[in-house]
C-alpha cells in the first residue's frame, strides 16, 4: 500500500516531467489538472487539495497559496458574442498567502492578490486586491480584511508532510 506522501511526491513528477514548474516544497494533492502541465506554476510552500485545473491558459500560484477542496480554476471560455461560439483564454494568478476555500470557482482572467480569502462556495469573475476577503457569487468584498503580516506555510498544517517538513 502507497501512503499519501508518497502518492502527491508521483502526483508532483509525473506534473514535471510533463512541464509544470512545482516548487519541491509544494505539495499537489489527489488534484485533476488537465491541460498543458507546461502552463502550470506553483510557489514554494503552496497546497493544492482535491481541485480542478483546466491549463488552456497559464495558472501561477505563489507561495504559501492554499487551494482547497473542490475548487475549480478555469482559464478558458467561449466567446458569446462570436456567432461561431469561439474559445477565449486567459490566465489566472493567485498571489502569495492567498487561501482559496472549498468549491469556490475562479473564472478566467483573475488575479487573486497577495493575502485575499476567497470563501467557499465563492464565484469570482473579477480580481480580488490583496488582503481582501471575498464571498458570494458573484463574489464581492466583505467588510472584514485579514491580517497583512502572514508569516505560515500551508504545507506544516498537513500530517503527512509535519514530519517531513520539521525532521
């Protein structure tokens, strides 16, 4: 039987090997990614759980990212307004620390800034500014912001990766 750790380090090269640039202390979960893995960046530090990545178009997680459960990241579309229903791209950035929930979707064309939350279930069509707490669909700002001072890394809150990380 393959444990956890071992089955997300085969996950993380077999993304390589086909292009992706992942950090070797990121950490890519039991992920569906589907695509170009070539237009697949991820930062040091950064978790991806149970998520869903279309790479028609560049994805960029920074470091520190935490991509939750369930969360979809689309980066192409199709044009309404061509009579022929045409594909549109474009790519989806998510800044260092920024925490993206459970079963929130991120459209294409979005840049998540540094530090924003997006809360589950969230739909978000347009860029979120750093440190920003966004929920709703579409998703729009609350009035609480996080903290500006993050200093965690997603990965230590993971068992399998706690005695990796710390020896």
């Amino acid at each position: 039987m393959v444990g956890p750790l071992v089955k997300n380090s085969l996950h993380m090269a077999a993304l390589t090997q086909k292009g992706a640039s992942v950090h070797p202390s990121a950490v890519i979960g039991a992920a569906t990614i589907n695509g170009r893995k070539s237009n697949l960046v991820v930062g040091a530090d950064s978790v991806v759980g149970r998520a869903t990545i279309a790479l028609h178009a560049t994805v960029t997680l920074g470091a520190c990212v935490c991509i939750n459960d369930g969360v979809l990241i689309l980066t192409a579309s199709h044009n309404v307004s061509d009579p022929a229903w045409g594909q549109t791209h474009a790519p989806v950035v998510i800044c260092d620390y920024a925490w993206v929930a459970m079963n929130a979707i991120i459209l294409p064309g979005v840049t998540i800034g540094q530090g924003a939350v997006v809360a589950a279930g969230a739909v978000v069509t347009k860029n979120v500014a750093p440190f920003t707490i966004v929920a709703g669909n579409p998703a729009k700002p609350i009035s609480k912001n996080r903290v500006t001072n993050l200093n965690y890394s997603p990965c230590s809150f993971l068992a399998t990766n706690l005695a990796w990380l710390k020896g």
